[in-house]
C-alpha cells in the first residue's frame, strides 16, 4: 500500500472497528496498525526549537522508529539549532516557518509543539483536526477554556495527545505515588509544592520593527497584535500576560500535576493567591514571588509557592512537592521520595540515580524525558490513553491557572468542583478564556 492509502484505511477501521482479513488470517484494527507501523518510521515535526524544542526534537529523532520530519520555527538562528540538533541524531528535516503548512503535508503522523504557551492549545487543536497525534510541552493551554477545547478536539478526532508532564513516567515517583495510593502516611489532609530560581531583571523594553530574522506575525498567531519589544524574544515572553501565563504555569504546573496526582483530587472549591514583582522594577509583569491556595472542601488543603529571583532550596530541593496525612508525611523530589513518620523519622527512601537540574529550562534530564517519549509513541501504536493525556492534565493546568486568575482579580474564587469553572464573579470569569487575532479563533 501507499503511504495515503494505507494511512486512510487504518482510520476508517479503527473509527469503525472493523477488522481486516490478511491472508486469510483475522485481525483487529489495532493489530493491522501495529503490523504496518512496524516497517514504517513514525513522521513527526517539531515546532519551536530555540531552547527545550531542540532537545526534545533530538531526543525524539534518537528513537529508531522516529523521523523528525519538519523543523517548524519562525526564527532563523533557532531554526538553525533546531535542524542541527535532529541532525546530530541522524535526522534530515525540512525547515518550515509556517506551522499550517506542515500540518497540510498527509505524510506526518504527529507534531511535537515546544513553542511559547500562547501557541499551545492552538497548535494541538489545529494538528487534531489535520488528523496528527500530539505531544505538546507544559502548560497544555494559555487558560482554561483553551483546555477545554482542546480534549474535545483530541476525542472529535480521536487522537493521542501528550502532555509533556514527564513525572507522570518517572518510574521511582511513580512507585511514590503508589505508596502513598496504598496508605503510606494514613490519610493525607495538606500538600505543597515549591519551585525557586534565580532569574535576573529583563529591564525595559523598546518598541519598533522586529528584526528581519523572525516572522514576528506567524510568532504571534493566535494572539491579538502587540508590537513587537527588544526584550520579549526568546525567553522573557513568560513574563507577559498577552503571550506567557508567569512562572506558576512555566514550572508550578509540575509540582501542582504530582500534588493532583498523589491526592487523587479534580477541581477545588476555593482559590487565593498573594504575591507581586518584588525582585526587580521592570517591564515584568507576573509575580516572581507568589503563594497559590487552594481548598478541596473540608478534605485537604493545598498550596504552591513560586521564587523566581531568590535561588534558597526549600527542604533542601530547588523544587517538590511534601504530602502531610495522619501518620507522617511523604516527599517526592525528582525522580525518587522519602517517607518520614509522626516522630520525623526517615523510614524509607528511594534516591534517583538520574542527574537532574530543577532549573533547567530546556532539559532537565534527557534520560527521564525518554520514558514520557516512549508511552507517547507506543499509544499511539496502541490507541491506549498516555500517561500525561490532556484530560488529565488539563485538570493540573486549571489549578494554576485559577491561581493565577485569582492573583489578577484580587479574589479569593468559588470554584464548581465538578467542572472547575468560577462561579459569581463576572470579572475572573472573563480571564477564562480570550479573544483571537481575527482568522485565527479556535474552532473544534
């Protein structure tokens, strides 16, 4: 079979589950995928590759049923990384500036989407309609509704998508999580998560022309126009409401995704948050220093704290997470845990082997990111749900994302716990979503 004709038979019986006779043996849908994937390299393309992408365009190009098909980046010098990173690996890209043209060509299965947050849930949405898989990078959406819209496309047009929270494959955190599942610390009541840094000042920006190396509409996309400013390109657009979503989503959405996943909790019924830009008087405009509460009914308490500018461990980690329950309490710190009983006694600890760097924005660790790479790429083989699927990690998102939501309104919010929306407040609930550059608005 050719490439279409083979790839339009396979959706046609996996939509209608029906099976396929070879030979005059009998097989599933799923089998007679698995049969040809297996003498076909998966076709994927990567967009954005200033700094994560590229490593995690690599890392995907180092698996052997991997092609790193296009390099999609609307900057030249990132665009030159990109490509020399795949090609490092043994890939051979195509560059592309535009995604909607990569995601035109029918001969690639899934689109690796590394670009800045605002570009997140558009590019899931638009590669789920073009019919590609998706493993997109933390946080899965600029808000919540984006989130919303992009499990209904992923389950309109039935396919895998990703969400890089990579601790969900982390074997040893995992085994943590387990044990806490299995009553390793009674009943748990409080858990907190923390991240620090040391990010220095951006300073003011200038506005003016965008360079002639960056297609600065097409970075833009989705996003309403701004001008562009010498200080906004590559990294310091988290730090603007319009395009980035602070540091609580750049780094907050992990630790917040463990304390969800160790609690076995959905959505809160209460969300407060303190915190400003205390460090530095600049043109920043999230917190660097913000506490996120949030209260799941009279069953536990939660909450987050963010130092983007003060580098002090906190219990001894530049970043984790402490559950606190009845008889001791349980830390997870990278890719291991300890338990401590009531008296502060350590009773069990699993230390990772894995060398990781908590602040490390473009790879913490090359070797954990690989497990995540794996379950993406086998359930897409296998149609089963990834470890980081959307609906779960949309969950996460929203937790911050309220957070955030109620540090801009200066409200402590209601939330339904059974949806996660903001119930009587008519100004926090318009920061549920966003309007779009006209032509780009998401439609499932």
């Amino acid at each position: 079979m050719e490439n279409t004709s083979r790839r339009d038979f396979i959706k046609k019986m996996t939509a209608t589950g029906l099976g396929a006779t070879l030979g005059g043996l009998s097989f599933s849908a799923k089998s007679y995928a698995n049969i040809v994937g297996a003498n076909e390299r998966l076709q994927v393309a990567v967009m954005g590759t200033n700094g994560r992408g590229a490593g995690m365009a690599r890392n995907f190009q180092n698996v052997k049923e991997v092609d790193m098909m296009y390099v999609c980046e609307v900057e030249d010098k990132a665009m030159a990384k990109g490509i020399a990173a795949v090609e490092r690996a043994g890939g051979k890209p195509k560059p592309e500036k535009d995604i909607r043209k990569v995601l035109a060509d029918k001969d690639l299965d899934a689109l690796l989407v590394t670009a800045p947050d605002h570009w997140h849930a558009p590019a899931t949405i638009m590669a789920c309609q073009a019919g590609k898989h998706v493993y997109v990078e933390k946080p899965c959406s600029h808000n919540p509704r984006e989130g919303e819209l992009s499990i209904a496309a992923a389950r309109k047009y039935n396919r895998i998508v990703q969400v890089g929270a990579q601790r969900r494959s982390w074997p040893g955190l995992t085994e943590g999580i387990e044990a806490l599942h299995n009553g390793a610390i009674g009943k748990v009541y409080f858990a907190k998560g923390w991240y620090t840094n040391k990010r220095k000042s951006i300073g003011f920006g200038k506005e003016g022309p965008a360079p002639s190396t960056i297609d600065f509409d097409l970075w833009q996309g989705p996003a309403p126009r701004r001008s562009y400013r010498d200080n906004l390109i590559h990294y310091n657009w988290h730090w603007f409401w319009h395009w980035g979503t602070g540091e609580a989503l750049n780094n907050g959405t992990h630790e917040m995704d463990v304390i969800r996943w160790g609690l076995g909790v959905d959505f809160p019924t209460y969300v407060s948050s303190e915190g400003a830009r205390f460090a530095f008087k600049d043109d920043w405009e999230t917190p660097d220093t913000q506490i996120i509460d949030l209260r799941f009914g009279n069953d536990c308490l939660v909450t987050w704290e963010g130092r983007s500018c003060n580098a002090r461990d906190g219990e001894g980690r530049d970043r984790g997470v402490i559950f606190y329950g009845e008889n001791g309490a349980l830390e997870t710190g990278h890719n291991g845990y300890r338990i401590f009983d009531q008296d502060n006694k350590l009773v069990k600890e699993l230390d990772s082997k894995d060398k990781i760097d908590g602040r490390d924005p473009s790879s913490p660790s090359a070797n954990l990111d690989m497990g995540h790479i794996h379950n993406f790429l086998d359930c897409i083989r296998t149609n089963r749900t990834p470890n980081g699927d959307i609906a779960e990690l949309h969950k996460s998102t929203t937790l911050v994302q309220l957070g955030n939501i109620a540090w801009r309104t200066g409200q402590r919010l209601t939330v339904d716990p059974a949806n996660g929306h903001i119930l009587n407040s008519p100004e926090a609930q318009e920061l549920w979503g966003r309007t779009y550059e006209p032509g780009w608005e998401l439609k499932v």
